[in-house]
C-alpha cells in the first residue's frame, strides 16, 4: 500500500519547539551571567587599579621633601599651607607629606581608604654591625575599599625612601657631560712647624696630615687618636680637597667570644693606575668584645675587639700584621694575645671564652663607615728642631727626603739618609722644642711593576697613588735625655686635647735650671753636647701611645723608670715628667725589630757664654707704606735695661739688639707715625741664635731661644 511520507513531515512538533527554546533560553541567561561578571570584574579590575594608583600618589608624595630635618612639626592642618616644606624627618606612620591619612577617597563612585606605616631600614642589624645610623626608612602604603559583594579589598605598596632630597637624585640621571660639576669643599692649609705639606704631584697638589688629637677614654687606660690625611690643591687663591682620609686608632680591652662573624682587615689596592680602599669580607672567624662599659666604653672597641683577629681561607691569609720576623713562632700570623698585665710571656687562648686581652687597631672610614684597616707599621722617625721646620729652605730638605724614601720604599734602590743640621742648642733656664715626624708607607702589591712596564712613567707621576702618610707624633712619641741633669725633655702623659689646645708637654728640651726656683746643677756651667731622643712602637700603640700589647712590641724599647717629676709641689695636672736613658739608638739593631728612634744633639748653653746679638729684620714680602714698628723696650730679668738700635738705610729696616748672657725675655713693639712694613704681611726673626715668633701690632713678642 502507498503513503504519502512528504506530507507527513511537514512543521515542527511542539515537543522540538519546547527543547529549542530551552537550549536558546540557557545560552541567553550565560551571556547574561558572563556580562554580568565581565562588568562586575571590570569594576573590581577599575578599583584595583585606582588604589594603585593612590597608593603611588602617596609614595610619590612622601618622597617629594626639600630637606631633610625641620622644626616645625607635622599635622594634616599644617601640611595644606601653601608654605609648608616638607622633610624627610616628618616622614612616620600616617605622617609626612602633603596629603593626609584618608577614610573616604571617592574616585568613580568608590570610597578608598588610605593609610601608610614607616620603620626605619636597620643596617645595624647585619653581622657585623657596621654602627651606622640608619638613614633610610620603609614605607608601606595600603589603600582599601568595599566591593560590589560587599567584601573588603586592598592592596599594599612597599617603597624605600633614602635621606636625599629629589633633586639630588635627579642629578645623576644625567648624563655625564651634561652633569654639574660636584661640591668643592674649601681647604685651609695647616701651618709649619705641627704640620707639614708634601707635593705629590706636577702641579699643586699636596698631602698633609691634620693634628692628631688623643682623646684618653675614661680611666680604662685606652687612648683615641684621630687625625685626617688630606690631598688639596691650589684654585686661584683658594684650596680645594681632593681627597680626605679619615683615621682612628685606638687601644682596647677586650674578652674573647665564640666564634661568629666578623670582617677581614680593609686594605688598599692597585687597580687600572690607581687605587682604592676594599672593605674587610664577612667570614666566621674568633670574634671578641669590649669588656668596658659607662664612661669607659668606646662603641669602635666594639669593632676592634670583634674583627681584630687573623684568618685564612681559599682565597689566601687575611693577617692584620704580616711579621717581619717568620724565624719566631711567636711574632708569625695568625698573632696572639696577651694580657700584659697579668703575664708577658703565656699567650691568652682564643678558647677560653671570656678570657681577657689587650688589643689595639688601626680603623679607616671606608664607604662612609669605620673598619679595622691593616696594622699600622712605621718606617722611619725623624727628630727635627722647630726652626728646622719653619725655616723654608731646611722644610724643604725634610719633603725632599719623605718624597726620597717613598720612592725608595716602592721602587728599591739605596736608603735615602735624612736630612743633615738638625742639631740645635739651648741656653740654661731657656727651652726649645723638638718635633718626632713619622712616616709610614704602604706599598700596593703591582705598582711598581705598573710603573717600570711604560717608559714614559715616571715615580713623581705616580705619588698620589702611593698610601704614604708624614704625621707629626710629637705628642705621643715616648722622649728621653742621656744628660737629663743638664738638658732635660719632657714626656708628661699623654691628655686629651682639642684642635686648639696645648694640654701637655712632650719634646720640650730645656736647658737646666728650669727656672729661678731650681739650684744649677754641678758641672752645668761649660758647654755640653746632650742627646735627646724620640721612640715610637711600629705598630699601632706606637699611635696610640699606650703599653705595649704583647711581647714583641717591648723588644728594645728604651726608657728608664721611674721620670723626673717637676714642680714636684705643683698641682699634678701642672707637672711635666721626663724620662732618662742610657741606651744609644747608634748601638742597637738597625733596624730595630718593633720600634724605631731617631735622636738629635742638643748643644747646652750654660751661664756666661757669649751674649746674642743680631737683626730683628722685616721679611721680602712686606709692602711699602705699612706703619712701621718701634721697639718700646726690651725687657732683661724683669727690667727695662735693653739696647736696641733702629736702622732704616733708604726703603729698608732693622733692628739691632746686644742682650746678655743667658737672657731670656720679651721685645714690646708698637706702631709708630713712620711707615714700612705692617705685622700682618711681616715676618720677624733674631738671629742667629733666636727666634720671635708672629704677633699683632702693640703685642708682645717673645723671643724664643
């Protein structure tokens, strides 16, 4: 039988329908649901990004300060002054800078909160500490919201912000040739005798050391000494720095501790010509510690204490002071300690934990901090008169000499001698003081050879590179007489002492009796060659002058016990002590295996010897048209008996005085209607035998024999 299919698949079932619709209706409510999330997490993606944006908003405002301390304190109140600057010190948490802590920061229809936290970046909490004041600090700035969900958002931004004003900053993203040229910090040159410039270069350049200043540590018995060493050179008429080294050296009692991390001593080497200081590497090594506290505590004990102890890896010997001597155990690295005080000869063991030993260290700021540096080792110690050295022609002998023997310690060849005439003489009742310059010199492993490879180098190019250093140790240089009842020298303990100060004696020579209250001594009425003599330690208590630290140091330092006490009535911080010897440097090793000496002969002048006579005489740089000076009166023993003479033979002035035997007294100028030289661009001496030293008009000047 036939049917008709075709006609009867015509249209679609209710039942097809139902399930297209279904289908359809399911796809629709996803693309709603998906649009409705891609419009919920873009808002959520909006408000992410906005509070990111805030919280930089808050960085960048904070780091914007113009200075970095202020007075004023801050307030939110304060901060909207269109006169307020703000500073890297108000920079706390929820404090510093111009916008304020907020709790409804609306942006696009979202209220933000924003609040920040501020600790300071603790270097010092590295080992070893390097006792540094932490100058940066930590700023985490958290920006919170409320969702669409009704849940609680944020997000947080940590920065670090450093003590330097944007605008520094800003400066060294240039570049090179287009930067500023760097600060230039003005130099004044120091004065002759205390100290000594040395040219090290072509130019003008120089090198000179600042007075070293003790300062004595409470009564731990520990003395610090610093001093800069300064590279200047002349711009127009003023000085430049160039470079400043800044040294500490001081002696500790320390206890030794368990064994933890520590630094290798800071060195100086040669690289690519030049040189540059290389910090200490933290190693785990023997440690100790300072064992004072309160007035005795000194915080650079505690570096001392901790990294002063040899050590040696893979990478080579780390040693504080390289021994001259490797024939004696006990002067090899890696050194021992001792406690002098309780036994010379047994060495403290690093083992026993909390045992007590001396200690002393040479310390440098190296990239802004202070670290021990290799032990100071002295080359060579000379004794000059003061007239020596203030006398141009003479200094002149002495820098060619410090230039001579730098060379010769990097480049070999033969020992220059020192400079000859340093011999003086001093009258009975008179003084004169002596000056112990040392040097030391430290040779950088490949300069030399740097040097020898080009023909065209020669040494005096190369000088500035060389670490030398010329310090006038007058001060702490331990001195002695071998005639000490003729001519005596003083040696007074050392005190602490600023800038300015003259707070003790040393290297005084005086001619016996000290003054009107002592009887002459027997004997001390005939002319009397009388060596005086200075002695310093090589290493560093030779800086400090302070005991020796161990054995070693002792070898042959010379000093009979006990001193001379004078005034012996007088109160004891008035009292000078001078020191006797029997030893003549000119008898002992050469050299010396842990101290060096240098002596002159100090020619004593008793009682009616021959009286001074000679000019009081302007020096060649005096202008004409200056007020001329008169002699007032010279004064012998108290009375107004002198006889002066004033010569004036056509644009040119002296002065000629006869004085007694013996005489020790002043010479009073003031000015007068004539005119010649002003004090101010004059230079007045006696000769040949005195000297009077600068002063102002209507002044007195001594007269120094």
């Amino acid at each position: 039988m036939y049917v008709n299919t075709h006609r009867l698949q015509r249209g679609l079932s209710l039942v097809e329908v139902f399930v297209a619709l279904l289908v359809l209706s399911v796809g629709l409510i996803a693309l709603a649901k998906l649009q409705v999330d891609l419009v919920r997490g873009s808002s959520d993606a909006r408000a992410r990004t906005i509070a990111l944006s805030l919280a930089e908003e808050k960085i960048e405002d904070l780091r914007t300060f113009v200075k970095t301390d202020s007075v004023v304190a801050w307030t939110a109140a304060a901060a909207q002054s269109p006169t307020f600057e703000p500073a890297w010190s108000h920079i706390d948490t929820s404090k510093g800078g111009r916008l304020a802590p907020q709790t409804a920061r609306q942006v696009a229809g979202v209220n933000f909160q924003i609040d920040w936290t501020v600790s300071d970046l603790d270097f010092t909490a590295s080992i070893p500490p390097p006792l540094i004041t932490s100058r940066t600090k930590n700023v985490t700035v958290t920006v919170s919201w409320v969702n669409e969900s009704g849940d609680t958002q944020e997000v947080e931004v940590l920065s670090n912000i450093v003590e330097i004003p944007p605008g520094n900053v800003a400066l060294a993203s240039e570049p090179l040739d287009e930067r500023p040229d760097g600060p230039q910090i003005a130099y004044t040159p120091g004065v002759a005798p205390e100290i000594i410039s040395v040219p090290i270069d072509t130019g003008t350049g120089k090198r000179e050391t600042t007075k070293p200043l003790p300062t004595v540590i409470g009564n731990s018995g520990s003395n610090l000494v610093r001093f800069d060493v300064v590279n200047y050179h002349q711009d127009g008429s003023r000085f430049v720095v160039d470079k400043r080294e800044e040294f500490v050296t001081v002696n500790c009692t320390c206890a030794f501790a368990a064994d933890g991390l520590a630094r290798t001593p800071a060195r100086t080497v040669f690289q690519n010509g030049t040189i540059r200081d290389v910090p200490g590497k933290v190693v785990t090594k023997t440690r100790g510690v300072d064992t004072q506290t309160g007035v005795n505590a000194q915080p650079l004990c505690q570096i001392c204490c901790r990294d002063h102890h040899d050590f040696s890896d893979g990478e080579g010997d780390h040693f504080f002071n390289p021994s001259d001597d490797p024939s004696d155990p006990s002067d090899t690295p890696p050194h021992v300690h001792y406690r002098m005080s309780v036994s010379n000869t047994t060495p403290v063991s690093p083992t026993s934990i909390g045992a007590v030993y001396d200690e002393a260290c040479r310390l440098k700021r190296v990239n802004g901090v202070f670290q021990v540096f290799k032990d100071w080792k002295l080359d060579t110690l000379t004794v000059l008169p003061g007239d020596f050295l203030t006398n141009l022609e003479t200094q002149e002998d002495y820098v060619n000499y410090v230039k001579d023997y730098v060379e010769y310690r990097v480049m070999g060849g033969s020992e220059p001698a020192k400079p000859p005439g340093r011999d003086t003489s001093v009258r009975s009742g008179a003084n004169k003081q002596l000056f112990a310059r040392a040097l030391y010199v430290e040779v950088p492993d490949g300069l030399a050879s740097y040097i020898n490879e080009d023909p065209s180098r020669q040494f005096e190019d190369f000088l500035d590179r060389v670490p030398f250093y010329d310090l006038n140790l007058t001060k702490l240089a331990d001195w002695s007489s071998r005639n000490r009842p003729v001519v005596r020298v003083t040696s007074t303990a050392v005190r602490t002492e600023a800038i300015n100060q003259d707070a003790y004696s040393r290297g005084r020579a005086e001619g016996v009796p000290y003054d009107t209250r002592t009887t002459p001594v027997s004997g001390s009425t005939v002319p009397v060659d009388v060596r005086l003599i200075a002695s310093l330690r090589m290493s560093n208590t030779g800086v400090t002058s302070t005991p020796p630290i161990s054995p070693n140091e002792d070898e042959g330092h010379f000093r009979d016990t006990p001193p001379l006490v004078f005034p012996t009535g007088g109160a004891p911080a008035n009292r000078q002590l001078y020191y006797a010897t029997t030893v003549d440097p000119a008898s002992e090793p050469t050299p010396p295996l842990e101290h060096r000496d240098d002596s002159v002969f100090v020619t004593y002048l008793p009682p009616g010897s021959p009286g001074i006579s000679g000019d009081i005489f302007p020096s060649s740089n005096v202008t004409a048209g200056s007020p001329q000076l008169l002699i007032t009166s010279v004064r012998f023993a108290g009375t107004s008996n002198g006889a002066c003479t004033l010569n004036v033979v056509g644009a040119s002035v002296d002065y000629t005085c006869i004085v007694p035997s013996g005489w020790s007294g002043r010479i009073e100028f003031s000015p007068s209607t004539l005119t010649y030289c002003g004090i101010a661009d004059c230079s007045l001496s006696l000769q040949p035998y005195s000297s009077i030293t600068a002063s102002l008009l209507g002044q007195t000047v001594w007269v120094e024999e």
